[in-house]
C-alpha cells in the first residue's frame, strides 16, 4: 500500500511530538536521500504558499519535509480543497507534510483528509508518569535524583518533557557524573536562574491573593526581562499567552460540563498535574468564561497591531495589552485609567 503523504500529531506533550517528528524526519531521509526541510506556523504564512511549495520541484533535493505547527488554525474550505488535491497527487511520493497543533482535536474535516494511522494524539503525562521520565533521564546521563527534587522539579517546570528535558539538561553542565541531584540544587540551578517565558508570564498574572495593580507590576517586570533578551519577540510572547488563556477556556467548559472531574477529564483536556489544575483554578477564579474569550480578542487585535505598527510601538502595545488584562478584565484600553486600590 502507496504511503500517505501526510501527518496530524495533536496534544500538549511537546517532547513525545518532537521525537515522533524526528523519527519521520529521519526515515523520510533514508527514503528519499536529501530532503529540502522547512517549519511554518499557520498564523504566519498562507497554506496556498506552503502547498504551492510542496508542489514544486526542487533542484537540489529529492523531496521536502514540511512541518507546520498551529494546525487548528486550518479551516478554511479553499485551503482544505488545496490539501485534499495534493494528498491525492503525492501518495507514494518522496514529500512529507506534517500538521502540528497543541489542541486535542483540529477541524473535523481536516481530520477526515488524514487516515487513522497518521494521525496521533500526544497526552499530557501524568504526574507518576513524569517521575519515572525524570528518574530515566538523569540515569541515562549519569546522574540520579532525589525523590524531593522530583517534586520541586515538577512544581517548577511547564508540564512537558521537552520544557523538563531543555531545563534539567543544566544540571549536566554544573555538576560531575555520579551526583545526585537534591533539592537545594534545584532551587539554585533552576530557581535562581530561571529564564522567563510566556508561561512564567502567565503564571504571574494569574497569582492569586494580589491586587491587580501588583500582579501588573510583576508582569511588567518579566515582560521587560523578555524585551531584553536576545530571542525577544512579542509576536510570539502573544501565541504563548494565547495557548495559555485557550486552555483556561478549555477549562471553563471542564468545569462546566462536570462538577467533580475525575483523573481522566483532567487528562482529555491537558490538566493532569496538580500544578496546573493550580494554576487555573486560580485563573478560572480571576476570569470568567466571557472575559477570557475577551482577553483572546485582545491578544488577537494585540498581535495585529504589533504586525502592522512595526517595532516602533511593540513595547507599548504589549504594556497596553497587560494592563488591559489584569486590571480591565479583557476590555480594550479605551482611556487613561488609575490602578485600583
């Protein structure tokens, strides 16, 4: 049977995603010899630009080897058209187009394009699970690790074993082989240095227990951290934060649908650590089901601003934007406001 051109890996554990793209990466090699190998993000480019460059030729190599994350993004019927043409006029060919989404489903007539063995959702582990992960990883690499450190490690980490293995891989550089890693290590290997990101961002502005004007401050203060680093780009600190507010909705409609959630809801929709039923629960209590849609229109308008304006007004754009959320509530910035007390 001829092999299908195209791929659909769904779901929030991004190091089991990753490794699996790797793995078709490396037997489209073997296939095909060189592979001319491009990554877009749906947000960014056109798909007719991406099929039409599946389509051509190149000169070079014998096939491509695409990877396009934000998946769920792929609705409309001219670009599903566009895809089901070339599905039916690369079967067995040396191409390969792999769709990326950190959402569970895409649009079921996306997902109907794809055949059931190319197509894989990727759970989120659980906490028991991770552990196991961790203890396997650092053993791998030489090194053991406390049962407390675990715990420390999980608590502090985004719940994903490419976040756990780009974290943890620190460890490596500052201690021999043989060591065992402990709690005070965590604490000043990872605490002390930690990089922030979209999800530390987050994180803080949905601490509970704070005014709004001081959760704003802190989230000032990681914000200009992030504009100072080398790789900052408030495009992408906005689809962070996006992918975080989505699953706070995601969490809403969980909450909705069953007062008593069992491990396995929690597992479906992405929550099966205790960290982050913490943290959206907490959320949850900051932003209702209606603001949170409100707050994902700002990011959305946010992102076009930043787009259209240039650089010149990111910084304000992106304060603007913070401000909005915590102290607004979502609603757009319309006039000059004083923190509440």
């Amino acid at each position: 049977m001829a092999q299908m051109p195209v791929y659909l890996f769904t779901g929030p554990e991004a190091g089991e995603k990753n490794e699996a793209i790797l793995q078709l990466r490396i037997a489209a090699r073997k296939k095909a010899g060189v592979l001319d190998e491009y990554t877009f993000y749906a947000s960014e480019t056109k798909f007719s630009q991406i099929i039409t460059l599946l389509l051509n030729e190149s000169l070079f190599a014998s096939g491509r080897f695409v990877v396009v994350q934000g998946a769920e993004q792929l609705k409309k019927k001219e670009d599903l058209e566009m895809l089901s043409s070339w599905i039916t006029a690369s079967i067995g060919g040396t191409s390969i187009l792999v769709l990326v989404s950190d959402e569970v489903n895409c649009d079921k007539k996306l997902e109907s394009l794809i055949p059931k063995s190319n197509k894989q959702i990727f759970w989120e582990m659980f906490d028991n699970r991770k552990e196991q992960w961790l203890v396997n990883y650092f053993k791998k690499n030489g090194y053991s690790i406390s049962a407390d450190a675990i715990d420390l490690v999980l608590e502090m980490i985004e719940n994903n074993t490419e976040a756990l293995k780009a974290e943890c891989s620190r460890f490596f550089l500052c201690f021999q082989p043989g060591h065992q890693i402990t709690v005070e290590d965590v604490e000043r290997i990872l605490a002390h240095n930690r990089e922030e990101s979209a999800f530390t961002l987050f994180d803080a502005l949905c601490t509970t227990g704070r005014s709004p004007a001081v959760r704003l401050e802190t989230a000032l203060g990681i914000l200009q951290k992030l504009r100072l680093s080398k790789d900052s780009s408030g495009v992408q600190l906005i689809a962070g934060l996006t992918y975080c507010f989505r699953r706070l909705l995601a969490w809403h409609q969980l909450m909705r649908e069953t007062t008593s959630p069992s491990d396995l809801d929690y597992k479906i929709r992405g929550f099966s650590s205790k960290k982050a039923r913490t943290q959206y629960q907490n959320a949850g209590c900051l932003w209702s089901s209606l603001q949170t849609s409100r707050i994902l229109a700002l990011l959305a308008s946010s992102d076009m601003e930043i787009r259209s304006g240039g650089a010149a007004l990111e910084d304000t754009i992106l304060q603007g934007m913070l401000y909005a959320i915590t102290v607004k509530e979502g609603q757009p910035l319309i006039q000059y406001e004083d923190f509440p007390c």
